[in-house]
C-alpha cells in the first residue's frame, strides 16, 4: 500500500515538475513579446496624446515619417547650410548649448557617420577582474594625461554608463564587432558571443 503511494507521488511530482517547466518556457515566450507590446503602445499613446490624435498609432506614423523627412531634407547640399546654422544657433546659447551637443553627441556616437563606440576594448580592473568598454578619446594630453585613454563603459540592462580614464598598459583590444559587445554588456553577459570572442574575453 505504501508502494503504491510513494509511486503516484512520484509520478504526480514528476508531472508537476514537467507542468512547470511548461509554464517557464511559456514565460520566456511571452513576456518579452507582453513587454514589447506595451512598450510600443505606449510610446504610441504618448506621441497621440502630445499631438492630440484620436486615431491610435497616427502619432507615432506622423513622426517616423516627419523624422524620416528631416534626415532627407537635412542631407540633401541645398538644406545643408540651413541645418548647419541652426547647429551653430543652437551651440551658441549657453545653456542651450550643453544640452543640445550632449544629446546630439550621444545619438551620433551610435547612429552618426562617425560612430564612436568602434573601438571595443577589455580593461583590468583589478588583477583577474576585467570589464568591457569602448574607447571614445585616445589622446587626453590636452588634459595633461598622457598615456591615458578615455573608456566609456556601458551598464548591463540599461542604457547609461560610466566614463573612465584609463592607462593604456590596463587595455587589451576586443577582437570582435563593437555592435556584439555592446549587445553582451547589455544583455548582463547573457548573450553568446562566437568562439574567437570568447577566446578574447
């Protein structure tokens, strides 16, 4: 009798370890479809109430095709004088002017003609301790730091980081594509990086 019992238990616990394992893979699977869903609807929401539409998505089409238009217009040579005076305005006025290079820094240095996170590097922290980064100065002797590299190195799960200034002796070169390691370092290390990378790290 008490066979019998210890076997349905067995078999009762394994189907519930197989349900949820079930319900984990189903997890995986649609939080991250939920997530994005409500991230989009939500940037759309906002975008239509900015603008006061009540059809939903039309903000968000008006802007991708306004932000579109911009980079047409902004790129043709007869527009390209204007574009560069507006630059120019916008650099001039003091307070104006840290926001606006700040911003316009920071989206060239990830979509811009002249991307600055092309140089992936592995600095030592610490004996055995190294961290990912990207070298976005490699000369500082106008800050009287020579040998010193600028390293800009991102946070895991967010879209910030931290800027450090580091001796050249304390970098090696991260031989793989900057757009992987930074897909690495966001992914908190959980993405799978190809077997010459991975010798790297």
């Amino acid at each position: 009798m008490d066979l019998g019992k210890e076997k349905i238990k067995k078999t009762f616990g394994a189907r519930m370890r197989k349900l949820l394992s079930y319900f984990l893979k189903g997890l995986l699977i649609t939080l991250p479809i939920y997530a994005t869903y409500k991230i989009i609807r939500s940037l759309m929401e906002s975008i239509d109430a900015v603008l006061l539409l009540d059809t939903p998505g039309l903000g968000f089409i008006i802007v991708i095709v306004t932000i579109t238009s911009m980079g047409f217009i902004g790129s043709t040579i007869i527009t390209r004088p204007i574009v560069d005076l507006m630059d120019d305005f916008f650099s001039s006025i003091p307070l104006v002017k840290t926001i606006y290079t700040s911003v316009k820094d920071l989206i060239e240095a990830f979509v811009g003609e002249k991307k600055k996170f092309s140089k992936p590097v592995i600095v030592e922290l610490n004996p055995g301790v190294y961290k990912p980064g990207f070298i976005t100065q490699d000369d500082l002797t106008q800050l009287n730091l020579p040998g010193i590299v600028a390293v800009y190195m991102p946070h895991s799960y967010a879209f910030s980081g931290n800027l450090f200034f580091v001796d050249k002796n304390k970098i090696k070169p991260f031989q793989g594509e900057s757009s992987k390691l930074m897909q690495f370092i966001i992914s908190g290390g959980a993405i799978n990086l190809n077997d010459k990378n991975e010798d790297t790290l």
